[in-house]
C-alpha cells in the first residue's frame, strides 16, 4: 500500500493505492483501525445495503472475488447488445474511395477509410479509473448494471486490440479533508477478472462495508457520518497515468444504468467525451 498526504490551498489531501483488490482485503484484515467509529463492521447487513454480505463476508470477496457475481455478469453478457460507435473517417495510404484534393496535391495518404470511433487498436492502451461511490438511495441492481456495461466495454475495445487498464477508485470529503483510495482491477496486459470486477464495480458492500473500513484506517479525523461523496479526478491517483480517463457515474446508478443497455450508452458516451477533452475525465 502506498499512502501520499499532501496540501493544497488549505486542504489536506489524503491519497492511498493498492496493486490489487486481493491487497486491499489483506490490508484490511491485518490494519487496525484509527477511527472509533466500526460502522463497516456493525451495520446490519440488509439486501438493499449490501446484499446481506456483512463486513467478514465483503472482506473475503475483496481477498478471493465474487464468483457468484461473476456468474451472473457472464450471463448478463450474453444478453446485452454490444455498443457500436458511429465510423468515423479518416485519411490513409489505403481506404475505399480517393481524397480527391489530397490526391490531386501528391499527398501518400489520399484515400478515405472508416476509423470506427477514430480508435484503432494497434496495441494501443487505455486507462480507466471509476469510483465506486453510492450511496444507499443506490440500487444494488443498477450498480450491478453500471459494472456489466463496464466489463462490456472492456471485452469490446480489447476486441479491437486497445489494451485497457482498469482502476476503482472510492473519494470523500472527510471533516474537511479530501480521502482518496484506490486499488488496480486489471492490468493491461492481464485479461479481465469478472470476480474482481464484478465485486468491485457492482457489489454495493465494496464501498459501504470496505469503503468505510478503508475511512476507519486512515489518517482522516473521525467522521461519524463517514464524510460525503464527491467526483473524483485524475488528483486523486497516485502516479496518475498520462490520459487517464475518470469515468464517475456511479453515484448515478439509478439514473444512467436502470439496464445494462442504458449503462452501456451512458458509459460509452462519458467515455468519448473524455477522451476528446484535455483532461480526460468523465
């Protein structure tokens, strides 16, 4: 685990990473706590919560995955329509019709072909960092959506030979200060985990049980109401990766992912976006 404190502009700022979610869970399980507060461990476990995981239950699927969640992100896999970006155009020294001005001017790339999504794989990578903050107003099954349209999009670009690295992320305002945790889900050159991912970007209890259990060991003061939510940024990561792309969303579950279909659109769309801007941030 890494941990950065620093302060900007009178605002404390508290950033920890983990190389994976297996580290996460150990952490947790061997780190005691610095806060009073045990609300990760006490709060009864309810369906609308966290799917009845309970604290030892949410720590054993950050060290080992969920698989039953695994099994029902394939399923769901299988039933939702792959996301296709509109073709763009693009010049090259081969395509299906001449550039007739750029023929005309002995330009080598004269011909006009369809760049789909102008991202051709080419052994290119992305990173995407998505925070999985939700709130209990947050369906468990639109979070479960928002996670299977992630894992889509994954499946679809590295289908088009992008590699994508994936980050989950979880950020709050704490008393005043800024906490911010992170963990990596895949690597680029790994293939993608769907019991990690699936637990991480779907399980409400990876942010309302382990959330809170990584809150109670930091270095933030103690916070009964364990702070508020807010959008992350590329700041909050440790070692940023140049481009990083901060997908946030999920505190709108409800509203951008009611289906896979509806997540898929809404993340494919954030996504481009973020990719045109400067940033890159969703």
């Amino acid at each position: 685990m890494q941990h950065r404190e620093t302060k900007t502009g009178g605002t404390v700022h508290h950033r920890y990473a983990f190389e994976s979610l297996h580290a996460l869970g150990e952490y947790i399980n061997a780190m005691p706590r610095t806060w009073d507060c045990r609300d990760s461990e006490t709060a009864t476990p309810e369906t609308a919560w966290d799917l009845k995981a309970g604290y030892a239950g949410a720590v054993d699927m950050a060290r080992f995955g969920w698989i039953e969640g695994a099994q029902k992100t394939q399923a769901a896999l299988k039933r939702l329509r792959p996301y296709t970006p509109k073709p763009r155009l693009r010049n090259d020294v081969y395509g299906f019709r001449p550039n007739v001005p750029r023929y005309c001017a002995g330009a080598p790339d004269c011909m006009v072909r369809n760049a789909p999504n102008g991202r051709e794989g080419s052994g290119r990578a992305l990173t995407l960092a998505i925070p999985v903050n939700a709130l209990a107003s947050v369906s468990a099954v639109h979070m479960a959506n928002f996670g299977t349209a992630v894992a889509r999009y994954i499946n679809q670009l590295e289908a088009e030979n992008v590699r994508v690295e994936v980050i989950g992320m979880i950020v709050s305002n704490v008393r005043g200060q800024r906490v911010a945790h992170s963990w990596t889900l895949k690597r680029a050159s790994q293939p993608l985990d769907l019991a990690v991912l699936s637990f991480s970007i779907g399980h409400p209890a990876m942010f309302r049980r382990l959330g809170f259990a990584l809150r109670e060991r930091s270095h933030a003061p103690c916070d009964p109401g364990y702070g508020s939510t807010v959008p992350a940024t590329a700041g909050d990561l440790i070692n940023a990766p140049a481009g990083v792309v901060v997908l946030n969303g999920m505190a709108q579950a409800s509203t951008v992912a009611k289906t896979p279909e509806d997540a898929l659109a809404y993340i494919s769309k954030a996504i481009d976006a973020a990719l045109a801007a400067p940033q890159g941030a969703a």
